[in-house]
C-alpha cells in the first residue's frame, strides 16, 4: 500500500498526539520516583524534577521497617487476589447463561442487572447489609458485595454472545454439560476476555480504600491504600529502627513519596504477564467479519 501524504500527515499527527498523552502519564511518576530517592535539602530547595538530588533509599528503608505497611500489603494481596478470582467466577458463571438465547428468564435477569448499573444503592443500606451479613472488620467485607460488576458483566456477555452456537451445539450432541462446556470450551476461547475483566478487577481491588474506611476498624484488616493515605495526609509512620541521623535526611515529601511508590508498582507488574492475551485480542477482533 502506497502512502500518500494524507496518510502521512495523519499517522505523524497521531505519534504526536499519543506521544504526549504518554509522557502526561509517565512524567509525573518518574517524577514521584525522583524526589522519593532525593534528600532532604534537595527536595525543600526544589531541585528535583526528572531526576534524583541527592541519592538515598532512606525513604525505602524507612518505610519497609514499617510493619504496618507490610501488614497493609498484605491484606490488598489477599482481597486483590481472591478478590479477583471471585470476581470472574461469578462474573463468568452469570454471563454464560445470560448469552445463551435458550436459557428462560434471561431477558428478566438482565433488566435486573441493568437497574443495578443504572441505580446504585446508598451508603447506608449497603452498611446495613454488610453488617447483617457480619462482614464488618473483615476482609470478606471488600470482596464479596463487589462480587460482580454490571458493566463487566455485560462485556462479557458481549464477547460469549460472539462465540460460535454450532461449536456449543457440537459439544451438547457430545454429551458434555454446561458446566464442562463452560470449562472446556467457553472459557479457553475466552482469555482475553478474561485478561481484561481480570486486570479490571484487579485495579480495583487493589486501589479499595472507601469501602475499607466505612467497613473495618480494626488495624489488622486495613488495605494497603488506607495506610498510605494515613502517611501522605497525616505524616503518621509507625514504629522504625531508622536512626536518627538518617531522619534529619530524609523529607516528608520523599517518604509519601516512596510510600507512593511501593503502593504503585506492585499493580504496574501484572500487566506484562496479562499483555500477551490482550495482543491476541485485538488480534482475533482484526480478522472476524
């Protein structure tokens, strides 16, 4: 294919264009990781920008001493992972019946579920449920009233309504259940599907915080986003062996910096393991009619 200068023009104005989308999201992080590794004397004077003044890992050493971040770490493991897999079980196991036209009350489900996404409860009742679930002050709390999300559910409705009946209808003449279709069949067809709903859900459990304030009191069940917002409004750290001499080094900006950080980067590593499956997405969607 010929390139003519329309298209030229277009495909200069979109590197552009996304170039500097990219560097809006990225230079403010390069910067956070700058001034968490700078001193103090250069972050007061105002010498960091792209680049660390002053080298330290203070900051780290400070906050990783901390058992209450790691005790915050902790628990957003728990309620990102089984969080997770909670999600796309039932996420999964509700849209598949939903996406087949032979399964009665579907259209009536699906009004229900588009009220939710239209209509969300209040505050208050939510409260109640959870407390008359006896939920609160656990980390059950954060998952299971986020269990499915309406909008999740129907993309992943959309993508079962795209697979092929006759595939399905082969494997019922087979004798397989819907269950082993789902599992053996659907399921395989449907990482990408999957990738995407997971990271979405991922993210979210992961960035949890209001949900923890209003359901957990107790200091051992608290997410990590709790504990860094603690640190960056408040200043409060916990107990540290750091010595003295290092804390008249260190800033209070580069320590929520490096809190900042070390909350960050944990959520930014499950992408590349997940990109794979969303190349082969964008692939599949390139060569259907």
């Amino acid at each position: 294919m010929i390139m003519t200068r329309g298209h030229k023009i277009f495909n200069l104005f979109n590197i552009i264009l996304l170039g500097i989308l990219g560097l809006s999201m990225v230079l403010p992080l390069i910067h956070i990781i700058a001034q968490s590794l700078s001193n103090n004397a250069a972050i007061n004077a105002g010498k960091v920008s792209l680049w660390p003044v002053g080298f330290t890992l203070g900051s780290y050493k400070l906050i990783l001493q901390d058992p209450t971040i790691w005790l915050g770490f902790r628990n957003s493991v728990i309620i990102t992972v089984f969080g997770t897999l909670i999600n796309l079980f039932m996420t999964t196991t509700l849209a598949y019946p939903l996406s087949r036209p032979e399964y009665l009350f579907r259209k009536s489900i699906l009004v229900m579920v588009l009220f939710t996404l239209i209509f969300s409860a209040p505050l208050i009742p939510n409260y109640l449920l959870v407390k008359q679930l006896g939920l609160l002050n656990t980390l059950w709390a954060l998952m299971l009233p986020m269990a499915i999300s309406a909008f999740n559910l129907f993309v992943m409705r959309s993508f079962f309504l795209n697979l092929p009946t006759e595939l399905l209808d082969s494997a019922r003449i087979d004798g397989c259940g819907e269950f082993r279709i789902l599992w053996n069949i659907v399921l395989p067809l449907s990482k990408p599907a999957m990738a995407t709903m997971g990271i979405m859900y991922a993210v979210g459990h992961w960035n949890r915080y209001a949900e923890a304030v209003f359901y957990i009191d107790h200091r051992n069940w608290i997410p990590l986003q709790v504990r860094l917002r603690e640190i960056v409004f408040t200043d409060q750290m916990g107990q540290s062996d750091v010595s003295s001499e290092l804390m008249l080094l260190l800033s209070p900006e580069g320590i929520k910096m490096a809190v900042i950080v070390v909350a960050t980067i944990p959520i930014l590593c499950v992408y590349p393991f997940l990109q794979k499956h969303f190349i082969q997405g964008m692939m599949v969607g390139s060569v259907k009619s």
